[in-house]
C-alpha cells in the first residue's frame, strides 16, 4: 500500500477550548494537513458525516455530546 502525503490526508479537530483548537489546527496545516474543526461531540457527529475525515481527535470531555458518546 502506497504511503500517503499529509496533504492528501483530512483531520477532524474536536476541543472546546478555541485557543487550544487554534494552536493544535496551526500545527496540523504546517504539516499539510488539511483541518476540519468541531467544538463539541454533536458538532464533531455532523462534520464527520458530512466531510468523512480520514483522522478524528477527539476531546472526550467536551460539552454537549461528549467524546465518549461521539465515538
């Protein structure tokens, strides 16, 4: 199976804390990686569906619909 460049590769961000959401989008795009976000589980539920990342990071504690309940 061919490697894949992170420029072809799609991440959900799930964390209610935006500064926290910021900085780790920020470290992800310099990676090239391209970055969906969601601030809470029921967000992240409906974004998933719709855009099908191909990675989800999931805050498990946020508010809501938590990560647990999400997942």
């Amino acid at each position: 199976m061919p490697e894949r460049d992170s420029r072809d590769l799609t991440v959900l961000l799930v964390e209610d804390f935006e500064d926290t959401r910021h900085f780790m989008r920020l470290e992800l795009e310099e990676q090239g990686f391209i970055v969906f976000e969601a601030e809470n589980g029921q967000v992240a539920v409906d974004t998933a569906a719709r855009e099908k990342p191909d990675v989800i990071l999931m805050d498990l504690t946020s508010p809501l619909m938590d990560g647990f309940t999400a997942t």
